[in-house]
C-alpha cells in the first residue's frame, strides 16, 4: 500500500521499521533512524518544539485548545513548504494518542482510500487520525470520497497543503474543517533549529561535533527562504562534506549559495502573488519595489510575454491619459520581448517597468468605462439621435437619418455645441496628473464653447 502509515494485523515492521501488533503505527512509534534526512530526525516530538509559529503554538491560542482538550474534527493546514504542516500533524497524533495513518495524494488513489475509511469504521474506539499530505493533488471526486466519514466522525482528517484551498478543496470539505494558514519561517527561527540539530546528540549532529559561528547559521537559513526542510537537509549536506573538518565557514556556504533557487512556482500561489505585488508596485509609484517583484518572477522562471502583457494593461488601467506614451511603449516592450527573447528581453521589461512605475498615475479611463457600463444596467439604452445616425442609403434618407448634424471642423477648436446623447451624462472625469491635466483644462474650455453655441443657436 503506497505511502500508507497503516494498521498491521500481525507483529511486522511498520514503515518506520518498528513492530507493530494489530494496530496502527502511532506517532510516538515513529522513532527517527540513523538512516532518515536529518529534516525528518528532527521533527518537533511537541508543540513546545515548534517554531516559527507562534500564532498557532501560543497558549491560549485555538489550535493548542483544540489540541490540549482532544476536541477537533478536521483540520487544514495551508502553508508553503517547510514551515511545519507534517510536524503539526504528527505531534496532534502523539499528544492525542491516536491512530495515524499517513498518505501522500500524488500516490494514494480511490481504492486505497476507500480501504483505509472501511478500516477506520470498524475500529471506532482507536479514533483514527488521517493525515493527507499534498491535499490540493486529490481530485474531486477523491475528496467527495472523504465526506461522509468526516461527517459521521468515522476519521479525524488533516489536510496539508502548498495551494490556496479556496481553490483547491471542495467547498463541502472545506466547510467541514478548520483552516489554519502557516507562515514561512523567519531566519531567525530556522538558524535556531539549525543550532539545535548541531547540538542535539541523539537526533542531530551532536556526535561529529561540528562547530559554526551564529552568523553562519544565519547565512545558510537566510538562503533557505523559511524552508526548514530544505535547510536542515543543507546543514547535513555541508557537514557530510566537510571532508576532516570539524568547523562550517562561509566558505562552505559558497557552493550552496550559487545553487540557491528562490521558491516559486508557475501557475500557483507564488505566481499569482508576486504578480500582485507587482502591479501593485508599479500602481503605487515605487520603482524599487516593482524593480525587485520584476527579477524575482524573471528568476523563479516566469514567461516574459506574461510580464509584458500585465504592463500592457497596467498602461490603460492605472496611467491611461496621464501619460499617453505608457501605452505604445508597453505595446512595444510587449513585442520585443516575443522577438528578443530571454535572456535579453529582461533588459525591455525592465525599461517598460520603471516607466509604468514612475509614470504619473490616472484611473480614469477604468472609471469612466466602469461608469458607462453601470449606466447602460441601470437605465434604458439611449437610441442614437437621430441626427448623428448613418444617411447612407435612400432608405436612411427619407427616414431623416443624419439630417440638421453639425459638422464639427466649421466651427471654433470643432466644437459645434450639439448634444451626442439625447440624455446627457457625465462619465469621464479627468485627474489632474501629468498630461491628463491639460486635458482637464481643454474640456474645461470646450463646455464653455458648447454653452456659447447654444446660447447663440437659441437667440
């Protein structure tokens, strides 16, 4: 059975190699193995021992309620990787004393689920706890299987998962569940680990005694991106290559740096993030900002052509007349990009996204075009006067279609004074920001001109 933690009906090694006799592999069985990364040695065996999440662990807080009284139903963890949703469940499952069985979604399927709900319904007195890793991965129907025996109580459910579960979780199970978001580890927080697993005798590193200043700690869990995993698993890594030495440098430090990969993942959470963050950069006037969200998506991999399209539109949406030229040179970063190409291409999208972002910023045309929109719901639509209606054909002739228009260029700056909506209205309101000011100042003066050409029209 792939993946599973899983009840033994005869004494046999469970998966972590202890014996088992006809019951599931609690936590507290899983005693960690010389042979086990150092990340799963030291996962917290409390909730005194984890870190980083302290708006989860704090006395008083929910969770540790939920926990210390033994009444929850089923849980969600939402967090990016390494920040401690496995160890959560873990140490529920040992502070409870429940049964804990363990799958992975990318390997699990229907058939084995199924049979692990069969078991946990006749086995009620064991409280079985399923803790299902990479959530997101089951698919619809997968978790739809899970329901009824949420409902019924049959399992206790934790669900981890890297995506936003708005997304990736039924509505139905997501109701069923309570849903605690976890955070990336602060540096701070993974060096203390790191500290902690050099020190540690029985878990950790302690036997090879290995020596490593506080800064370099630091350094190593600054390079992690709050992944704890990813840090530990480094820190084992550097000390089973110290090849005699009984000391971590900067030194050793150098060949990890140069491999580093940001976390970022196309199409998911972090994508849709950093693009935000991007555009809300550029919106706000700060180069520096959309500057840095620019080379982080360009390093985690993102499509330039992406890129260049949300300039594209952020010329129209957030500039639009204070700056006439965001528009065409957007356009323009956009096709250089399709005929440059990467690695070249940066260098356009960087010149399109500190103009956007230091550009003077207008709204306006999203507003008007918002407010006609809104008119044309919430009033009937107005028929073209007759007078600006098309006069081709004999037809459209006799019917009147263009008769008494004015034509704009024979009078004063083309402003004839006649009305282009039988009900006129006021949908465009210009900014007084950048260029778009003087735009303000000619419509100022055009109203003044219709008025004038009313007033002789009437006398």
């Amino acid at each position: 059975m792939l993946g599973v933690l899983l009840m033994a009906e005869t004494d046999q090694p469970d998966f972590f190699g202890n014996q088992t006799a006809g019951r599931a592999a609690t936590a507290s069985d899983a005693a960690p193995g010389a042979h086990q990364p150092l990340a799963a040695r030291m996962r917290p065996r409390s909730l005194d021992e984890i870190v980083g999440q302290e708006q989860l662990t704090a006395p008083g807080s929910l969770l540790a309620q939920l926990i210390s009284t033994d009444r929850f139903g089923s849980l969600l963890f939402y967090g990016p990787p390494g920040c401690g949703k496995t160890s959560f469940a873990e140490v529920i499952a040992r502070e409870t004393g429940s049964r804990f069985v363990r799958i992975n979604a990318v390997m699990s399927n229907v058939a084995e689920l199924r049979e692990i709900l069969g078991v946990a319904r006749k086995m009620p007195e064991s409280r079985t706890l399923l803790f299902i890793d990479e959530l997101h991965r089951f698919n619809k129907s997968q978790q739809d299987l899970l329901l009824p025996d949420v409902e019924e109580g049959s399992v206790r459910l934790i669900g981890a998962t890297t995506h936003n579960p708005g997304f990736y979780v039924n509505p139905p199970l997501l109701s069923r569940s309570h849903l605690f978001r976890l955070e990336p580890l602060s540096t701070e927080a993974v060096a203390t680990v790191l500290r902690r697993a050099l020190d540690d005798d029985e878990r950790g590193l302690g036997e090879r005694k290995i020596k490593a200043d506080d800064a370099v700690l630091t350094d190593l869990a600054m390079l992690c991106d709050g992944d704890l995993r990813r840090a530990l698993n480094a820190l084992e890594v550097v000390a089973l290559s110290l090849d005699g030495k009984t000391e971590i440098t900067a030194t050793e430090l150098e060949s990890f740096a140069r491999e580093r990969r940001i976390r970022y993942d196309a199409n998911e959470d972090e994508h849709y993030d950093t693009i935000s963050a991007f555009i809300k950069s550029c919106r706000g006037g700060d180069p520096d900002a959309a500057m840095y969200w620019l080379a982080k998506m360009l390093a985690g991999g993102e499509d330039p052509r992406f890129i260049a399209r949300r300039l594209v539109i952020l010329a129209s949406e957030d500039i639009g007349l204070a700056d006439p030229f965001a528009l065409p040179l957007a356009v323009a970063a956009h096709q250089a990009a399709e005929f440059v190409g990467l690695p070249e291409a940066e260098l356009t999208l960087a010149h399109a996204t500190l103009h956007i972002a230091c550009a003077p910023k207008s709204n306006s045309a999203t507003m008007a075009l918002a407010a006609a929109k809104q008119a044309l719901k919430n009033v009937p639509v107005q028929p073209v006067p007759m007078h600006l209606r098309d006069k081709g054909g004999q037809a459209s002739k006799r019917a009147g279609h263009g008769k008494g228009y004015n034509y704009s260029h024979s009078f004063p700056e083309g402003i004839s004074g006649q009305n282009y909506l039988e009900e006129p209205l006021k949908l465009y309101e210009p900014s007084s920001h950048g260029l778009e000011a003087r735009v303000a100042d000619r419509l100022a003066r055009w109203r003044e001109l219709r008025k004038s050409a009313r007033v002789g029209e009437s006398t």
